[in-house]
C-alpha cells in the first residue's frame, strides 16, 4: 500500500496542522495498515505522555480567579495603552473623558432607578461570618455572575462559593464560635442539605476546629463526606 | 458571550486591545489560554511543583503589567514565553545566591526532583512522570520551548513560529528533530504505557 499520503498527514499531526476531515482519513486508514497504525499510536502516545507530565495541578479556570483575585486587589500595576501627545493634552483628556463618563454615569443611574430592572438577590444569611482573611479571597454569591472581594467581618450567605488565591486563607465563624479555616488555592461552596448549611470543598485545604459538645459536622468534597468525630480535623482535596 | 466562546473567537491582539483599554475580563480570557503553556514552560526549568504555579503566576502578573510595551501583540505567546523563562532563570539564581551565601535551607536538586515526583495522580507513576519531565529538560534549550509551546500549550508549529518570528520551515524542522529526539528516549516508557 502506499502510504506517503498518511505519512504527511502524521507530520501534519504532529505540527498540529491536520485538519478534522484529514484526521478522520487517517485514523480510517490506520484501521487496515499497520505500519502506519503504529506510527500514528506512537505519535499520539508520545503527545499525551508529555502533556500529561507537564500538566499544571491547577486548572486554568481556577488560575484565571486567581490571577484576577490578584490584580483586582493591587491596582498598582495596571495596564496602560501608551498616549502620545503633550502631557497637559492627556491631562485634558483624561478629564474629558471622566466629565463624559460621568454623565453617562449619571443618566444610567437614573433611568435604572426608574426602569426598575430585576437584580438577582442576595440568599439568606447563614449564622456564621467571616472572622479573618488574610490576602485576597473572592465570593461569588448564589445567582451572580461575578466575583467579589471578601471582606473581613463580612456574613455570608446560603450558596455562596469562596475561592481563595495564593498565600490567602480566610476563617469562617459559625454561631457557637466553632471555626472553619480555609487554605490558600481553596475553593469551599455553603449548600442546603437535608435543611441544614453543608460545607463542600471543591479543592484545596480547610480546617475545622469545632467546640465541644457538637452536633453532626460533615465537610463535603468531590470524593465524598468528611465527618467530625473529634474537635478538629483537617480535609484536603487535590 | 460567554467565556469559551470569547476564548473561542477572540485573538490575543483583541484582547490584549480589551485589556489596555480597562477590560480586566479579556487578560482573564489571556491567561486562561496561556497557563498550561506557562507553567509547562517553567515545570521545564523549575522541579518544585508550588514554585512552578507561583512563577507562573508572577509571569502573568508581569506581563499585565508591561502589557503597554509589548511591539508585536500577535506575538504575546513568544513574549510571554520568554518572561516565563527569565523568571525561572531568576529563581534558580535566587535560590544558588541564597544556598551560597546565606545557607538557608533551600530546597536542593536531588530533594526537588523526589518532591515533584510526589505530586501528582494521573495515569503515568510518579517515577514515569519524572523521567519524561526529565527527558526533555536535556533536550537542548530551543527544542524544550516548542514541545512545550506544542504539546502542552496546544500552539501548532505555524502559529509557534509566528509567535517566536522564526520560519515555519525552521520551527517544523526543530519540531521534528525534537520529536524524534524524544521517540527514541522515551520509547521504553511508550511501551510500558501501551501495554496497559
């Protein structure tokens, strides 16, 4: 058989230039020719194994709220489109533009107060509050879209999801001054189960340290329960 | 619009647009697209697992904030890619300066390398893991850029000469070399993992 054809269309594999309906003749043809079947495999095998070695232990998503947890919180060092021109021009400009937003502004603002537009809710408050936070750890509340700044003293809300960056924890503080501390790289979720506020942890570390007697304390994770048989344990998802 | 179909359609120039002009959200949609390429890129260089998300993300941060300097924005991933780079190049000499004159306990070669191969749960063993992390780090400098920037990055050998202003002719004969480099060196290991 003369394979020539499939030996490109392998190279082409390999650069990353193949398109879906030349992979699709390939892998047809690999079916019945061996030689080019082994090639192909080994072509294949040899791209996953280096990927999957290099594999970063943090999702991109997750990096990506890291990164933005990050920068929202050192406004230091923004971004700038370069601006040629004398300075006092800039200047000008800038103040053009501020007055011109400020209108904008102003006028959204208003007709929103009239339109009366349907915002999501905040859902109800759980008996429990931020006691401390150290770096930058984001909320996102039940029904939002966005992310927020947590602050400390701040109470927290059924559904919300807490996502801590790197080298920034914070501890949550429940009624009866049980504590819950979250690692850096975490992420832990508050859902309703049964009727009761559930802890799950998405990824990351927490520590649970609970005052003694308590009731049934479970911390969720992708893996399964955690019960609390002592007063304080730690659970760790990777 | 959502994120994927942002990812999906947007360029790195669009973006890198959005991003000057305030728009947080677009270098969001950047780093999502480049973060495996960066932390593979530095995994090449750097043993330590959490020194290598760390590195990473200090490249991103890094380009955020020099993004107004960049000449050629359809050459962000090659830039990136050397700003990674230089930052791995920091750590190591940080890390010999600090061993050297300060004898901190910093953490040595041999101890890395048992530390990385602890790190993982995927399919390949930790000592499989480690032998092909160490298989492409002896490959010479400019190869271990492009199978990352390939493999791991997902950049075809056009668009990695593109973002590296080299021929496509020379990154696709670099490739292959590479490759080939890698078939051979790594062919027990290929074995072992077809047999399962």
């Amino acid at each position: 058989m003369n394979c020539e054809k499939y030996k490109k269309l392998i190279e082409k594999y390999v650069d990353g230039t193949i398109n879906d309906s030349e992979l699709a003749e390939l892998k047809a043809h690999t079916k019945t020719c061996q030689s080019c079947r082994e090639e192909f495999e080994s072509c294949v095998g040899l791209e996953n194994v280096v990927r999957e070695a290099f594999l970063s232990r943090t999702g991109a998503e997750e990096a990506k709220a890291s990164l933005m947890a990050r920068l929202a919180a050192e406004p230091s060092a923004p971004a700038r489109r370069i601006r040629y021109g004398p300075a006092w021009l800039a200047d000008r400009r800038a103040s053009i533009a501020a007055g011109i937003l400020l209108a904008i502004g102003l006028t959204l603002g208003f007709a929103m107060g009239r339109a009366s537009i349907v915002e999501p809710t905040l859902a109800e408050k759980v008996p429990m509050r931020v006691s401390e936070l150290d770096g930058t750890v984001l909320v996102k509340h039940k029904g939002f879209d966005v992310w927020q700044t947590l602050e400390a003293g701040e109470n927290v809300h059924l559904g919300d999801t807490f996502h801590s960056a790197v080298k920034s924890g914070f501890v949550l503080e429940l009624e009866d001054k049980s504590t819950i501390e979250v690692n850096q790289n975490s992420m832990l979720a508050l859902k309703l189960y049964n009727g009761q506020t559930q802890f799950h942890l998405e990824h990351g570390r927490c520590t649970a340290a609970l005052e003694s007697p308590h009731p049934p304390f479970f911390i969720s994770t992708p893996h399964g329960r955690v019960e609390a048989l002592g007063t304080e344990f730690t659970v760790t998802v990777e | 619009m959502t994120d994927e179909f942002k990812q999906t359609l947007s360029s790195d120039e669009q973006l890198i647009s959005a991003t000057l002009g305030g728009d947080m959200t677009a270098f969001g949609t950047i780093v999502e697209r480049y973060w495996n390429m960066v932390v593979g890129l530095a995994m090449s260089k750097i043993g330590e697992p959490a020194e290598v998300e760390d590195i990473a993300q200090e490249s991103f941060m890094k380009a955020y904030s020099q993004l107004h300097s960049l000449q050629h924005p359809s050459r962000f991933a090659g830039w990136l890619s050397k700003i990674a780079l230089q930052q791995c190049a920091n750590t190591v000499r940080k890390r010999v300066r600090c061993k050297t004159a300060l004898g901190c306990k910093a953490t040595g070669v041999e101890e890395l390398n048992a530390k990385e191969a602890e790190a993982n749960e995927h399919r390949l063993t930790k000592k499989q893991i480690h032998f092909v992390k160490q298989t492409v780090r002896q490959l010479p400098e400019k190869f271990q850029k492009l199978i990352v920037m390939r493999f791991v990055g997902g950049l075809s050998a056009v668009q990695i000469a593109k973002q590296l202003g080299k021929r496509p002719g020379t990154v696709r004969v670099w490739l292959h070399r590479a490759y080939k480099i890698l078939r051979k060196d790594l062919a027990p290991l290929l074995e072992e993992v077809k047999q399962l």
